[in-house]
C-alpha cells in the first residue's frame, strides 16, 4: 500500500511538472530593429538592416511611410535583413521601418532609425564627342537623359579634350566637383556642400566621380569609364527632386550661357555668340 501511495505521488508531481512546461506560453516580442539604412536605385529602394540577436526570430515586416513620423503601411515580410522595394517612383521620398516577429507570433515595435531615400534614374554608357570636332554631340542633359548640342539652352554638361588633357565643362549658373576615384557609381551617396570648381570644370580622369549641381537647383552624378581625345564614357544618376531652395535661388525664366573661366582660359567657346535664352 505503501509503495502504490509513492507511486501515484510521484505520477502526479511529473504529470503537474509537464502541463507546466506544455502549457508555457512565449510572450516576450523581439527587440526592435537597429541599423536601418537605405541606398537608393532607379525606381527601387533597397532597406538594410542588422541580423537581430534573439534565436526565436522568425522574420521582419517592411514598413513604409510618406514622413517619419507619419503613417506606415506594410510593403512586404522577408527571413533577411534585407529588402528591395521595386514599388517605389523615381522622384517621391519613401521613409521606412522595420518590426520583427518571432515563431510565437510576437512582433517588435517599429525600428527607430531614420530611415529614407528618393529613388532617381540612371543611365550607363553615355557617350560624349569633343565639342570642337562634334560640338552636336558633345553635350548632355540630365533631365531629359539626353545628348545634343555643347550650348544647347538645356545643356548641363558638355566635354573638351586640350592641350592632352580631358576636361568635363559646365556653364557659369552650375558647379561641379570631383570627388575623387570610386569603386562604383553608388559610392557618393550625397552631393557636397562646398569645394565646388572655381574654373566650372573638371580634369577627367577613368575611374573617378563627379557631382554636378545643375543651374535648375538639382543635383547628379557622373563616373567616367573610358576616354580618348575623341570622347568620353560616363555612367550616371539624378536626382528628380529639387534641392533646398534656401541654397540656390529658384532659377530664373531665362538662361544666359556664359563659359567658366576655365573653358575662357583655353579659349574654348569661340562661336559668334555666347549668350542663348530660353
């Protein structure tokens, strides 16, 4: 009797230890995302974020936002620390965020950091004559994506080789700058706030960036990938968005080409006249 009292006490305490163990519910969520950050492309906004450190974790929800502090709404769910919207619009700020969740259905709050990008176009290949020996193709502007003449009314841009050297111009209403050699184009993420050539030009050199700061307040970014006296090969980016306006005033309704120093002191522009209106 004594031993079948033991035996069912001891039933019973393993049976009440195992509904314990069956029964425990997870309610603890994962901690909220770090390290949120974006890199922009043409029509597309890539979202990065660091791994979490919770072994439960299932999975992120992407978020995405006209403000930061604004409403968001849910783009997508991924097993990576990493997402690729292909529904963003050239042109149109997005701000993101990022939930976890893990395998008991917990979700984190939404990640903190800062995190937006304005996807722009892009283009590869670009192919620019000398102005002087082809001054119809010699050219380009960033907001039509197009090559045409050296001192067209629209032009941003527009390539010299001198003396041995290779130069890329801009007129006297913009400003360039070159920021040195990179390994991609994507490697300038922002357009400076100073430094810009004195001269409005730029020695060009394969391998190297440049940021233009167009006479109409954007901003774009060239780098070069081959050259030769008799034209230059570039890939590039701009930005749709009009910068801040307290930087440059609003440009005027009317544009008069005016050569930088750099190009007078070659004697570059040497048609009858230098001045074109829209």
């Amino acid at each position: 009797m004594g031993s079948k009292l033991y035996l069912i006490v001891c039933l019973s305490i393993l049976i009440a230890g195992c509904e314990g163990n069956l029964f425990h519910s997870d309610i603890t969520p994962p901690t909220a995302p770090r390290g949120i950050y974006t890199e922009t492309g043409d029509n597309l906004v890539e979202v990065f974020w660091i791994d979490n450190p919770e072994a439960d974790v299932a999975g992120y929800n992407v978020f995405v936002g006209s403000s930061y502090s604004g409403m968001y709404t849910l783009v997508a769910s991924t097993s990576q620390p990493h997402f690729v919207d292909y529904g963003a619009n050239n042109g149109v700020t997005y701000y993101y965020a990022v939930t976890a969740y893990d395998f008991s259905g917990n979700e984190s709050e939404l990640s903190r950091d800062v995190a937006y990008d304005t996807p722009r176009p892009e283009g590869y290949d670009i192919h620019l004559n000398d102005y002087r020996t082809r001054p119809d193709l010699s050219g380009y502007d960033f907001s039509t994506y197009s090559v045409g003449p050296y001192n067209d009314r629209y032009t941003d841009v527009f390539f010299e080789y001198f003396g041995g050297s290779y130069y890329m111009n801009v007129w006297e209403d913009s400003d360039i700058q070159d920021m040195g050699y990179t390994i991609s184009l994507y490697e300038i993420r922002f357009a400076p706030t100073n430094g810009w050539s004195p001269t409005k030009d730029v020695r060009l050199i394969v391998g190297h960036t440049y940021v233009v700061w167009t006479w109409d307040n954007h901003f774009a970014k060239f780098r070069i990938t081959a050259l030769s006296p008799a034209r230059v090969i570039f890939d590039w980016t701009y930005q749709l968005q009009a910068g801040n306006t307290r930087l440059r005033p609003s440009p005027s309704s009317e544009r008069i080409l005016e050569p930088g120093s750099g190009a007078r002191s070659r004697q570059s522009l040497s048609r009858r006249s230098l001045a074109v209106t829209r």
